[in-house]
C-alpha cells in the first residue's frame, strides 16, 4: 500500500482506511483527463523503487513479463502487448502496473488511460503511476487536475508526487500554478523534507523567482548538494553569476563537496563574470576528484576557458577529453568564432562532419557565426546548404542565424528574402533583420521594419533598441533622437546599459554632445562600450582635450580600456591636432595596458600625423610598422597629401591603393584633385582616363536635412526640388550678404573652366543648398542641422561661417569624418579639420 513507497528513512504516511477510500471511488468513477499546457526543464529527484521491486519477482515467473521487462520502444511494446492480452495477464495489477509504466515512458498516456481504468482503483500505486506519466508527458493543467482528482478519491500523495508536479511548473514557468501546489506540499506535511524543498527551490528558481528560492532554502532544516545544487544553477541561469559564485563559496564552508552536477552549474557563471582565476581553481578539483572523464563536465570546462578569452587552454581540454559528443563540438566552435578565430571554427565545423557527428541547431548556428565574423560569404552558403540538407530550414534560431550571416556578408537581398519565408518569426527574427540593414547603412528599411514590428503589437526588447538606434543616429536629427529616447523611456529600457550606451552614441551623432554627456553622467553602471561612446562623441565633435580628460576619468574606475578605446583616443586627437598626446596614447596601449595595435590603430596614427602636416613622419611611421600597411593606411596618407598639397607622397600612397584596391574611385578622384592643386592637367588627364577605363564612377556629393518627418536631398547644381525657385533666390540673397560681411569664393577647389563659372559652381554646391532651405524653412534663431556623405570642402566651410553670422543661426555640419558646429562666424574645428 501507500507505505511501501515511502522513501527510507522517513516516517510512513497515516492513510485513511482503504473501506472508507473505496467508498469515495465508488461515487466517483473514473474518467478520462483533458489535454493543456507545456514544459521547459529541472532536475528532480527519481521516486521510490519498492512497487518495481515487489512486481518484479512474479512478472519473471510469465515469458511475457520478461519480454516486457525487455521493452525498450513502443514498437516493441506493441508486439508484446498480444502476448499478455492472450495470456489473460492485462488483469493481473503487478502487469497493469508495470504497462502504466511502459506507456508513461514511452508518452503515450491514451493508452495509459485506458489500462488505468480498467485497473483497480484501491491501489495507490496505480494512481501514482498515472500521475507520473501526465506529470512528464501531459500539460500541466492535465497532471494538476488529475492530481486533484486523486486527493478527491482519498489516494495520499507521496513526495514524489510533488516533485514532479513542481518540475512541470518550473519547466512551464507556471508561478502561480507552482504556489498552489508549494501550498498543498506543506498541507501534506512535507514542508521539512529535502526532496520536497528542493523541488520547491527549483520552481522559484525556473521562475526567475530567486528571492523567494532563497527563502526556502534557508528554511529547510536539512540540505544536501542537490538542495545547493538547485541554488547555485538558479542564480547562474537567471543573470546573478556573482551570487551563483558566493553560494558555491558557501557551500564549501559547510563542509558539502561539490558534485559534477555542481561544478556544471557554477562554471557558467565564472564565465559570465571572466572569473577565471575560480574557474582555473575549480579545473583543478575536477581533476583531483577524476571528474575530468565526465563528458559535462569537461564540456563546461571548455566552455568556461572559450568565454575568458583563452581558447588555446579550451582546445587542450577538448583534445584530452576521452569521450567527446556534439555539445562537446558544439562548445569548440563557438569557442573560436566567440574569440574571432573563425577559420579554426569552420576547420572544427569540418572536422566534426568527417567524423560522422551529425550536426545540431546549435552547431550549425555557431558555424554561421563563424561566417559572419570572417565576412566569408561562399563558406556561409556552403553551411546554409548543409542546413538545408539536414533539414533545419525551418528551424527559426537556424534561421536567424542565417539572417545575421547575411547581413555580415552584406547581401541584406538574401537576409531579406529569408526573414520574408520564415513563418514563425520570433522578436530574435525582427532584432536579426532590423540590426542587418542598420549595419549595412539601410537606414530607411530599418526604421521601416521597426514600424511594422510596432503595428503588429510585438514589444521591443533592449536588443531591439540597441539594433534600431543607431538607424536613428545615422538621421542626425535631434527631435527623432528624442523620441526613441522617450520610446525606452516607456518601455522601462532606459536604464539597461547598452540601451543607455547606444543612445549615447546617438545624441552625440545628431549633434547634440551636451545631451550625450548628461546622459552618461546620469548612468550608474558603465562598460567599456559607454566610456567609448562617449570619448568617440567628444572626438566626432573636435572636443579632444574633453575627451582625453574623460578617458583620465576612466583610469580612476574599475573599468579597464581596451583597442576600441584607443582607437576612439587616437582619432580625437586627430580631430583636434593633438599629436603629442596621440604619440602618447599610442606608445601606452601595448606598455601600459596590454593592448595590441592593429591596422586601424596604425591608420589613426598616420591620420594624426598627416593633418598636422607631418607628412614625412607618417611615412616613415608607416616604414616602421610591423605589420604590412593596409588599405586605411595608405587612405589616410592620400587624404593628408591632399589637405597639405604633396605630390610626392600622394603618388607613392595612390600607387600602393591603387594596388589594394583598384576599384575604390575615391582614391582616384583624390589623386586628381593633388594633381589640379599643382595644376598638373596632364596627370589630372591620365588619371581620369584610368577611370574611364575602368568605369570608375565619382561618387556624388549630396547633402540632407530633415524637416518634419520628411528628408530631403541635395546635390550640387540639383534643381528637381520643389522650392528650387524659393532656395536659389535666398541663396543668391545670402551670398551678397557674406561677401559683404568679407566672404571671399575659394575658387581653388574647382578647375578647368572660367573664374565666374567656377564662382557659379562654388554658388551651387549640396552644403549650401541645404542650408538655404533650412534657412527658409524654419523660423529665426532655429538650429539648422545637416549632413553631408563627402568631407565638407573649403569654400563650403568658409561659407557656412559666414552664412551663421549673418542670420545669427547655429549650423551644425555632420560630414562622413565629423562635425562642425558654426556659430557667430566661428567652427568648433578651428579651422582644423
């Protein structure tokens, strides 16, 4: 009876009288239970044996209760279960039982039903059995209402009746279900058992419920290494890796040794925290202790080596492990494109399919990743073959890895088309697309994507924001910047850190550095990524002395810079013609802070040196690098020669891009432009023939201004606007105005025809255009905010200074390098740009 499942150990259970209990059955016949709900995944514990070791022994006794014994599949059952029929035995309890159990394992609970009523209903171990089957095969709502049907025919739960019942709620993140059956375990006087307790502190914890796991924890009288088990996974899985580390830490000090179970659970969170000298520590008792041959456990090992930037130590781990399965190769691929060795995580992904391991969402989605990292777009269709052979095209996360895949490799044509074909998109879908045409500069579609996201009711998340914002910040437009500000403002977002981070970044790219650093100054917790925003605002802006005093700010903190916060130094002082710091930052990021220089570090340098006009030094610089020079860097001794007029240098520089790179026509136009300064028609000639040659095009000069919700665009001499009249009319009035005011036409930045045309042409270009119909478009004293995709030339920039004295205006000229802010006749650049 009921007492025989009592686990060793613990008191028997008072049951009622089983008269009284047949009584109550006979009033309420049994019925079939309806179906509901699903599950997710906790560890329980396994129920008591004594009803499989008392029906053992007499199922031996009948050839078909050892073929029973023997069934390992519902095919297999199947065969079986006209042997028992024929032989009469579907009668005898200890083969119902004993077919309960089969069809519960096997999740066929229809044909459990129909064995559980033809079975006696007096015998507990029917009841239980049955609850088994709905608890791991059933919703929820049916385990739960045929849990309450027992109690009503008078069957007295055993704990492992609530164990289950509890992993089904934390599998289906069922709180409020989970609190009804914690309330019946106590009324059942199970408040003080362990196996119960645990069960109940896996609940909350699957619920993200971690206060509440806590407390019970503390309540229980006894614990043992499940009990902290189940403590320690839960703050790990629910973001608080620092509390998973302290409970491990407590663990220890009462004395409990770790389990693999436990050593599983806390390696994640020395990964998540970069916690490596714990992990390296914890590596070390797995070894002693010989858990080093469980496959978890080595796994995790792995993992957690992958996550703290030492994949070297991983691969040692993994090439020593005696049994190796597919998670184990999954951990090594995302291990190298986690650590940017994307060519090592697509020789692994190889290696794996010669192996004969058959591939996972999961590997696949690791290998894709590998793609993306490395931009290599015939190995990602490959992969995407292999998925298609495999049969995960429909898989969504397969899917949006695909999409991500896509839009690294820039063919946001195949991306789409994906996105389009997937039937159950997820928000990770929208996040995926929405942030492959930010990447890729399809501001328009982004935004339009993220306004059909909203008509379709689907909530934003923080990845969402941090995706779309930048599409925002490509507008450079103040009151949309400000929008989206209030949108994670409403969305309760506004605090999560790279939410704050990127609107940072935003504000600062549409002009408004003022906002940019209020905003940083207001957020408690900052990563390495919003101290960079923040110096690469102040750079943008030619605010280098701000943003060297903000990164002596950021040595007093805890947070340590890496490569992106030197790059973001160096370019301000760049921006700023702060060379001696620039020199500084330089020499002091491999000395000082462990930081290697790579190409664009070694650009920013030339950058630096070559707009203060020391042309030599950079080329020089460039001799002495230890790496060989890449396109940036030769691009940035090109822009210098042309700013300072050195012929000389910009050959030598144009040759080598012109080696690199032969299709890129900025670089040509460039060289021309060197060539015309010195008024060298002749190589001016040769060079525009090259172009001709190659169907180089110029890339079009344009600029654009925002007004209202509207974005209009300018190139020069462009006449199809609809104010075109109103625009050249106040253009023509403001020119008289600045050259009265001692505006003089930089008539050197244009060539090959007449001094009046070339006046004409000065006259007509994007900048000016826009300006003049901002100007006229919005009321006094408004600031007129516009950009341009080319570096604002001379003239323009003359202009434009004039042009914000006589209106008294503040103009603000975004251009592909930075921003100029011109107010009262003065820029922010100082005329150093």
């Amino acid at each position: 009876m009921a007492s025989s499942f009592i686990l060793p150990g613990y008191p028997p259970l008072s049951t009622p009288s089983s008269s009284s209990r047949a009584q109550t059955r006979r009033r309420l016949p049994p019925s079939s239970t309806a179906a509901a709900p699903a599950a997710a995944t906790v560890t329980a514990r396994p129920p008591p044996a004594s009803h499989r070791s008392r029906s053992t022994p007499h199922i031996f006794c009948h050839p078909s209760g050892l073929l029973l014994e023997m069934c390992a599949e519902m095919r297999e059952l199947y065969q079986f279960l006209p042997l028992v029929i024929k032989n009469g035995l579907d009668s005898d309890p200890l083969f119902q039982t004993k077919l309960l159990s089969l069809f519960s394992r096997f999740g066929s609970m229809h044909h459990a039903d129909l064995v559980f009523q033809r079975a006696d209903h007096s015998k507990d171990e029917f009841w239980h059995s049955m609850l088994k089957g709905h608890s791991k095969n059933s919703s929820l709502d049916v385990a739960f209402a045929f849990f309450c049907r027992m109690r009503r025919f008078g069957v007295q739960p055993l704990v492992y009746n609530f164990t289950y019942l509890l992993k089904n709620c934390g599998d289906q993140v069922d709180f409020r279900r989970g609190k009804q059956i914690h309330g019946k375990l106590i009324s059942c006087g199970f408040e003080s058992n362990v196996f119960a307790m645990t069960a109940v502190v896996n609940m909350y914890a699957k619920c993200s419920q971690m206060r509440d796991a806590q407390k019970m924890f503390d309540r229980m009288p006894q614990r043992d290494v499940v009990a902290w088990n189940a403590l320690v996974s839960g703050y790990a899985q629910n973001g608080l890796p620092l509390r998973a580390i302290q409970t491990f830490g407590l663990m220890q000090t009462e004395a409990m040794s770790p389990d693999s179970i436990t050593i599983v659970s806390v390696l994640p969170a020395c990964a998540d925290t970069g916690c490596l000298k714990l992990a390296k520590s914890i590596h070390g008792y797995v070894v002693r202790v010989g858990f080093e041959s469980l496959v978890n456990v080595a796994t995790a090992i792995v993992d957690v080596y992958s996550k703290c930037g030492h994949v070297n130590k991983a691969r040692l781990v993994f090439d020593r492990m005696p049994e190796k399965n597919v998670v184990s190769w999954n951990t090594m691929i995302d291990g190298y494109a986690r650590n940017g060795d994307a060519k090592e995580a697509l020789k692994m992904f190889q290696q794996m399919q010669a192996e004969g391991l058959r591939a996972t969402d999961v590997t696949f989605m690791a290998a894709l990743h590998a793609c993306a990292n490395m931009g290599d777009l015939a190995q990602g269709r490959y992969v995407h073959d292999l998925v298609v052979r495999d049969g995960f095209e429909s898989d969504v996360s397969v899917n949006n890895s695909l999409i991500a895949m896509y839009s690294k490799c820039k063919r946001m044509d195949l991306a789409a088309e994906i996105f389009k074909k997937l039937h159950k998109k997820t928000l990770v879908s929208w996040n995926a697309i929405i942030s492959g045409y930010t990447q890729n500069d399809h501001v328009n579609e982004a935004l339009h994507l993220f306004s059909e996201m909203q008509k379709k009711n689907l909530k934003p998340d923080s990845f969402t924001l941090v995706s779309i914002i930048p599409a925002f910040a490509n507008l450079s437009v103040l009151r949309t910047s400000k929008w989206v500000h209030g949108h994670a403002i409403r969305l309760c977002l506004h605090r999560n850190v790279y939410v704050v981070t990127a609107l940072i970044d935003m504000y600062a790219k549409s002009g408004s550095i003022k906002i940019a650093r209020k905003l940083f100054d207001m957020t408690d917790e900052r990563h390495v990524t919003t101290w960079n925003a923040m110096i690469e605002g102040y750079g943008t802006h030619g605010f280098g002395k701000e943003a060297v005093s903000l990164f002596n700010q950021m040595k007093m903190s805890p947070v340590k810079p890496n490569d992106v916060t030197f790059l973001c130094l160096l370019s301000a002082c760049g921006h700023s013609g702060l060379v001696d710091e620039g020199r500084e930052f330089f020499n002091s990021m491999s000395r000082d802070y462990g930081v290697t220089p790579h190409m664009d570090h070694y650009a920013t340098m030339v950058d630096l040196l070559g707009r203060a006009g020391l042309l030599d030094e950079a080329w020089d610089f460039i001799q002495a690098m230890p790496i060989e020079p890449g396109i940036s860097v030769f691009g940035a001794l090109l822009g210098a020669c042309k700013i300072h007029k050195n012929v000389e240098l910009g050959e030598k520089a144009a040759t080598r891009l012109f080696e690199l790179e032969p299709e890129e026509g900025g670089y040509y136009v460039l060289l021309a432009n060197i060539y015309a300064t010195a008024s060298m028609w002749g190589a001016v000639a040769r060079v525009r023939n090259m172009m001709e040659k190659k169907g180089i095009q110029k890339m079009p000069g344009c600029t654009l201004i925002q007004l209202k919700n509207e974005v209009h665009t300018f190139y020069s001499g462009s006449t199809s606007h609809p104010q075109t009249e109103l625009i050249y009319k106040a253009l023509e009035e403001l020119m008289v105005k600045i050259k009265a005011a001692g505006y003089v036409p930089d008539t050197n930045s244009a060539h090959d025809v007449e001094d009046y045309v070339k006046e004409q042409l000065l006259n007509t270009h994007s900048e000016k255009l826009a300006i003049a119909f901002g100007l006229i478009n919005t009321s006094p004293g408004t600031t007129v905010h516009i950009r341009k995709n080319l570096r604002v030339c001379a003239d323009c920039h003359t202009a434009t200074k004039f042009i914000s004295k006589v209106t008294n205006r503040e103009i603000i000229v975004r251009d592909m390098h930075r921003f100029h802010h011109f107010k009262d006749g003065f820029c922010s650049c100082g005329d150093y740009w």
